[in-house]
C-alpha cells in the first residue's frame, strides 16, 4: 500500500495519499520521477492530503515539494512529522 507520493527525490515533505495515517505507522511512499519507493515513520497523526516531512528540518530551512520551493520552517520538524501551517510559512511575508 502507498500512503505518500513525492514528485522528486529531493523533496522534503510529501502528501499523505490516504485515511488513518497514526504515529507509529511505518509509511511507504512512491517518488513518480524515479518510480521507486521510500519509507518514514509517521510520528504523529496526519490526515490525508497534509504532508509528512522526509527528513529533520531546522528554522529558517526552505521546504521542496514537487520539486519545488513552497516555504520556510518556522519550528523544528523531525522526519515523520506532520507538516502543515503551524510549523510551515510562505516566503512571501
């Protein structure tokens, strides 16, 4: 089973593609560029369609989905945590 997609092997944060993600759960994930396979713990709760972080992220780190600047981190993340609006903030302000 799938339950994240990542576009580039670069990125550090994926999307959870399904229900019932629970910390603790070992995730598997398909990264589409290379067509290959990854995993991470889930440390928290995610619901589907947030993102889950693939590696440690400091303050101040820019965060790549899709292959893609989307941000900055505003507090620490750990891999397998969930990575949403309150610990991720746009660029622009």
């Amino acid at each position: 089973m799938i339950h994240f997609v990542l576009h580039d092997a670069n990125d550090s944060v994926a999307v959870v593609v399904v229900e019932g993600v629970k910390a603790g759960m070992e995730l598997a994930g398909w990264i589409m560029d290379e067509d290959r396979m990854t995993r991470v713990v889930a440390t928290q709760d995610i619901p589907i369609g947030h993102k889950v972080a693939l590696r440690d992220m400091a303050v101040g780190d820019t965060v790549v989905k899709y292959g893609s600047d989307m941000g900055k981190v505003v507090k620490p993340i750990a891999a397998g945590e969930h990575a949403h609006v309150h610990n991720i903030k746009t660029k622009r302000w």
